[in-house]
C-alpha cells in the first residue's frame, strides 16, 4: 500500500472507481470530457462512459441547474466549476436551488450534487483564479463545504461527498494538485463532518486546511526547538464542522490560532473563533487569534500575492503571543 | 496509619494530640507515632473536626489501616468515608507518594496538565474568591471543573491554611509541662526519649553485655590522614577519623561473622551478610540517633566520608528516611572528641557488639625499650557474650586495630 498518487490523479481515480460503481453518477463541466479538464483531473472517464461524461457550453449556471434537477430526479450529478471563482455565475443555482431543494418537498427528494471546484492562491493565477471561497457558502444553511487537504483525503473525501445525499461544494485547492502521497488503491470512503488532530500538542491548537497544513507543521517544528507543543487540527470539512474535535483539542490546550487562506473578514476561522468563545470561554487561557490572508483580492505579481497570503511569521509570532500571554 | 518507608509494616500511636470534637486544620499534628525504627506525627490531610478515634494510644495497627474519623463540619454523621485513611507524616513523605516536579508555568494553564484538571477561568475564579475545588469531580470537557462545577461545590478556603513543614527541628512533638510542685520541674517525655528510655532498658536488661578495651599507637593512620584529608579536601569531601574507623570496622567484620551474629528468642541467630555500620550521633537537644550506613565494606573511604557527612547533618536536621535507621551489623560511637579515652558502651539491639572510640592523644609509648611520643587512641568494644565470647572479641578488636595501624592509602 505504499502507492503513491499525486492529489489530481487521486481525484480522477475516485471518479474511475464511483463511476464503476454507481450507474447514477455522471461528470459535466467545461472540458471535462475530450480534454479530460483543464487541469486534467476528469482524464480518462469520457473514453470509457461517453455517455456520461459530459463537456457543456460556457454557461456555469446551466451547469449547477441541470445538475440539480438531475440531483432531486435520481442521478447523482458531480458537476465542476473550472475555477471556484466563476462559481460566482452560478450563485443562485447554488444557494437557491441546490441547498434549498433538498427542504422543500417533505423529504420525498434530495439533491445530491457534488460541485467539485479548484480554489485557492500561491501560482500565480491572478484575480479571477485565485480565491478561496468557503466564506460564499459557509452561511447558506444546506451546503456542505469539504475541503480535502492530502490525495488521501482527496479520493476518500470525495467518494464520501458523491455518495451524500446532501449538495457537497467539494473545494480541491490547485496548488495541491501535483503534490503527491501515498493512496490505498481500493475504493474507501472517508468520514464527512470529521476532523482530524495532525499533531498532537499540549500548549496551543492550530486549525489549519489544505496548502496551510504545510505552514502549520513547520512552524509547530520551528516552535518545538523553543518548548512550544503546538496542536494541529484539520477541520476537513469546513461546514457542517466537528465541534467536538475542536472544543477537547481547545480544553487541552486553552490557547487556539485559526490558520486560514483567504481573507480575514466572515472567513471560516471567524466562525470557528465566535463559537469557541461562546462554547468554552473559560477554556481558554488567551485570546483567539486568527492568521489569515490580507483583506484584498489576490494579486498578479508575485512579490504582492505572496505578501497577501497568510505569512507564517504571523502564524510563529501569533503562537508566541498567545503562550506568553499574561 | 501512614507509611514513613517503603519497609514500614506498622505503627504505634503514642499519643492523639487533638481532642474529639476539635476542629483541625489541613497540616494540624493529629497523633505521635512511633515504628520500630522513627517517630514521626500524623498531620490532617483536610480541614475539618475530629470525631472519632479507632486506634487507642499504645495500640499498633498496619499501615493504610483508617486509625481516625473526620468530618467536614461538627454535625454531621459519621459515614465509610469519613475515614482519614491517607494521613500524611509529619516529616518526609509517604512511601508511594512520588511527586513529580510542578509543570511549567504555561502548562499549568491548560486544564489537563496540573494536579487537578479546571479550566482557566475557574481555577482563576478559585483564585479570587478563595475556593477549595480539588475535592470537586468536573464536569466539562475532558473531566476538567469549570466555572459551574466550583460554583456549585468550591468550598471557601478557611483564614489561616496551616501548611505542615517537612523539617521541624529535633523531637517530633514539643513535650507539655505539668505543674511543677515546689521548685522542680516536671515534664512529660517526648516520644523518642521514651523509645530510648525502652531501648536502653532492653538492652541492659536482655543481654549479657560486657566490654573489653584496647589501646593504640595511630602513628601510620595519622601520617595517612593527614594527607588524605587535604587530597579529599580538594574534591569536597571532607575526610574525618570517624570514617577511617568506619572503613577498618567493615573491613574486619569481613573476616569475623560472629561479631555480626545476633541471637533470634533463644533457638536461632542470624548473621548478617549486607555489612552496615550504625554511627551514633548526639543531637543538639541532647537526644540520641544511630543512622546506617549500608555496605560499608563494599564502599572506598571517600564515599562512606561522605555518607557519613550527610547522614550527620540530615540527623541534626530530623531529616532522615526511614530506610537509613536499624538493620546495622554493628555500631560506632565516637566520645572521643569530648575527651573520653574508655567506656562501657551500650549495645544499640539487636546488634551483638558495638564499638566505642574514645579520644586519641599525644602520649609516651614505649617500644622494646625506648620511649617514642605517638598518638594514642582508646577502643572499647562492648559485646554480647550470649553468643559471642572474649576470645572472638577480642579477635576482632585485634584486627580493626591492626588495620588502622596499616591503614591503606586509599
């Protein structure tokens, strides 16, 4: 079982596998069949089901609503947004329809869609491919936000997010694509609304998701050499998230720095910040803090994208602060 | 009844010191208690009243056994677990109370690291309002006590927390004065002058003791010591005659079981195999203690110095363990720094000899006719002739003798 796939190839390879399986799924997007995606990830599934693979017109709305009235009929439709960014064009498809729909009829339907979408800064992509938009779904009741961090996770999480019968935004993050680790060949399903501890650590939690993990684990290194244990979480799924991880990880350690990509303002980590002083104030032996990208669009030159991300000298000095704090 | 050492079996209590009904505090005395080897007292664990006692004075019971019953306040009833059975001594710990270093600071915050698990803002509430919470089970996230949980059952911590010291000087209970009738003045005995009082009784009572004594040229030891003392001086050890005895004493008790024989009732005898020398040390207050040192012939004259050194200074300061007290194959007593040359030592039992140094001096020995100026010292070896007679004693005397007068430059 040491076979190790890259997180691109992990995704195509739960496709090949849930698509074997299950007659009901089918692909649609923008190039995903003849090109096999534009990042490639769709490879290879056309060949073998072209009637279920599917490239459509430049329309990404007409892509999130056909897919949700073949969610509520039956199907089960794993639909991709080129770039998360335009999902912005389907919006209404997305918070009106496919997390409403599964509500509306007495529970005789659900819509079971799976809107996979690459999302995330650090190559150069520029404004309009670049975002990370957990932070546009996160207060619209119905979605499922999944964000998977290692092509372990990637394959596991992903069969998971088919299977549900809930409409999954499942966010793979484009820098991660080429990364590579190790994979079981079989099929396997990975817990949805679970998180995982990365680290274990007994003076302060770090909660951190995909390209950020890797910032989180060298600082925790870093801050080991000075006495600092630094606890790693990993929400895997943004919404609904496991509280419960969380909350005995802050218990343990009473001090919490929320490691988020993307920006600061109704990010993922302000909520996590608001329900954890609500549910365990008096765990906590310090303020929350929050390392986050800067409040602006991501830039083009290199020098300002990099300056933009979350900079892990903030993640190190918040750390610090919050060990040393009173 | 605690456990003063790893060894300690049982305990005696000589004397409760509170009264029932009394309101104690956590670290009062509560009773003296005396074991074959230490007297130690028992200190309350908790705050609280005396209500019952289960172990008369004089009575022995094992150790963990409950020997008391507490309450937390004056009225109510008496319940299983009102038993003080983790009764802590006065001096030193318990035989498995193993405490480990406190945590760093930052630790300390969390609510899992630290003795007792509490959340932050509780244990700082507790803080502030001056609350007891170890004896409260919590109820939060991973069994912490939160703020709830101490308001619901944090106990106000009472004015004066009287905290036990471990080292209280000398004696381990002050003894009361009666009133003195006319000029005289009557006191009761302490606890460890009436052990010395049984002890020394027994012993004069019990054996056949009698002494034989001796007189040596130290002229070699004298040369050797003087320039051990200074090599030794240099890496801190302080080199003393009483540890150059020691050394010559295992030495020879290597070659002489029968001076390590004590008689068991009266068909058996034991010889002891492990060599350890009981030291006799006067303490400040005028009483009496003899700490071992173990293996002392397995030991070079640098560690048993030593040994010797810190077991003298632990004994002034009534810090000794348990485990360092009884169990010696024979004795050492050193008068010989207060100008004593011969006496008749008493034997520490069960031993069967134990060995009295007086002092050493200048005087005029003479050898095959000529007169030579040469350190003198006085031996007296008391032994009990039960099983051991003059011949072997004398035998022995001999042999330590001769090996301080050869005494090896180690």
């Amino acid at each position: 079982m040491a076979r190790k796939l890259s997180y691109g190839m992990a995704i195509n390879e739960a496709l090949h596998q849930v698509m074997e399986k299950d007659e009901r799924v089918f692909v649609i997007g923008e190039d995903v069949a003849k090109m096999g995606g534009d990042f490639g990830i769709t490879q290879g599934l056309w060949a073998k089901w072209p009637k279920r693979v599917k490239d459509t017109a430049l329309s990404e709305a007409a892509i999130v609503g056909l897919s949700c009235g073949a969610a509520i009929c039956g199907l089960k439709p794993v639909a991709e947004m080129m770039f998360a960014d335009f999902a912005g064009v389907a919006f209404d498809q997305i918070v009106n329809n496919a997390a409403k729909l599964g509500y509306m009829f007495q529970g005789k339907t659900s819509c079971g869609l799976t809107l996979r979408m690459p999302q995330g800064a650090g190559i150069r992509c520029a404004y309009h491919h670049s975002s990370n938009v957990e932070a546009w779904f996160l207060n619209t009741p119905g979605l499922v936000i999944v964000c998977p961090s290692t092509p372990y996770e990637a394959k596991g999480l992903l069969t998971s997010a088919i299977k549900s019968n809930n409409p999954v935004i499942f966010l793979e993050h484009k820098k991660l694509y080429n990364v590579k680790g190790e994979v079981p060949e079989d099929y396997y399903e990975l817990p949805l609304y679970e998180a995982v501890v990365e680290r274990e650590g007994t003076d302060v939690t770090v909660v951190a998701t995909q390209t950020m993990l890797q910032m989180a684990n060298e600082a925790a290194r870093t801050l080991e050499q000075e006495g600092i244990s630094v606890e790693i979480v990993n929400p895997r799924t943004i919404f609904p998230y496991d509280k419960e991880t969380l909350l005995n990880s802050v218990a343990k350690t009473s001090r919490l720095v929320l490691l988020q990509e993307g920006p600061k303002v109704g990010g993922w980590a302000a909520e996590f910040s608001a329900m954890v002083t609500e549910d365990a104030f008096e765990y906590l032996s310090a303020p929350i803090k929050r390392v986050t990208s800067k409040d602006t669009p991501v830039p083009f030159a290199p020098v300002l994208e990099d300056s933009v991300m979350p900079q892990k000298d903030d993640l190190l000095a918040s750390c610090r602060d919050l060990v040393h704090y009173g | 009844m605690p456990k003063f050492g790893l060894t300690m079996e049982e305990g005696t209590i000589d004397e409760w010191l509170v009264e029932v009904g009394q309101k104690v505090a956590k670290g009062d005395i509560l009773a003296e208690v005396s074991t074959d080897k230490i007297t130690n007292s028992v200190t309350s664990p908790e705050d609280g009243y005396m209500r019952k006692y289960l172990v008369e004075e004089g009575e022995t019971v094992p150790c963990g056994e409950v020997i008391a019953l507490m309450t937390e306040s004056a009225e109510e009833a008496l319940t299983e677990s009102s038993g003080i059975s983790e009764a802590m001594p006065e001096h030193g710990s318990t035989a498995e109370a193993v405490q480990e270093p406190s945590p760093e600071a930052r630790t300390q915050d969390s609510p899992v690291a630290g003795e007792v698990a509490i959340t932050p803002r509780a244990r700082k509430l507790a803080e502030e309002q001056n609350l007891l919470y170890s004896h409260i089970k919590g109820t939060g996230l991973l069994g912490a006590i939160t703020v709830d949980d101490l308001k619901e059952h944090g106990k106000p911590r009472p004015d004066e927390a009287v905290q036990a010291d471990v080292a209280v000087p000398s004696t381990a209970s002050v003894p009361e004065s009666v009133a003195a009738s006319g000029t005289d003045y009557v006191r009761k005995l302490s606890t460890i002058e009436k052990k010395t009082a049984r002890t020394m009784h027994d012993s004069m009572a019990g054996t056949a003791q009698t002494t034989i004594a001796t007189e040596a040229d130290m002229t070699q030891l004298v040369s050797v010591y003087r320039e051990l003392k200074d090599r030794y001086a240099q890496e801190g050890v302080r080199l003393t005659y009483t540890a150059c005895i020691i050394k010559a004493v295992a030495m020879a008790l290597e070659d002489h079981p029968r001076i390590r024989t004590t008689l068991i009732g009266e068909e058996q005898v034991r010889i002891s195999n492990r060599i350890s020398i009981g030291v006799a040390v006067d303490l400040p207050d005028d009483s009496l203690i003899v700490p071992v040192i173990r293996d002392a012939n397995l030991l070079d004259l640098r560690s048993i110095a030593l040994k010797l050194r810190d077991l003298t200074e632990r004994a002034k300061n009534n810090a000794l363990q348990y485990e360092e007290l009884g169990d010696a194959s024979i004795t050492v007593s050193n008068m010989g720094n207060m100008g004593v040359t011969y006496f008749t030592p008493v034997l520490n039992p069960p031993e069967g000899a134990l060995l009295g140094v007086g002092a050493m001096r200048e005087q005029i020995v003479v050898n095959q006719g000529h007169m030579t100026i040469a350190p003198v010292i006085y031996l007296s070896l008391t032994y009990d002739h039960r099983i051991i007679n003059g011949g072997p004693a004398a035998r022995f005397l001999e042999q330590v003798v001769d090996t301080l007068q050869h005494f090896p430059e180690i």
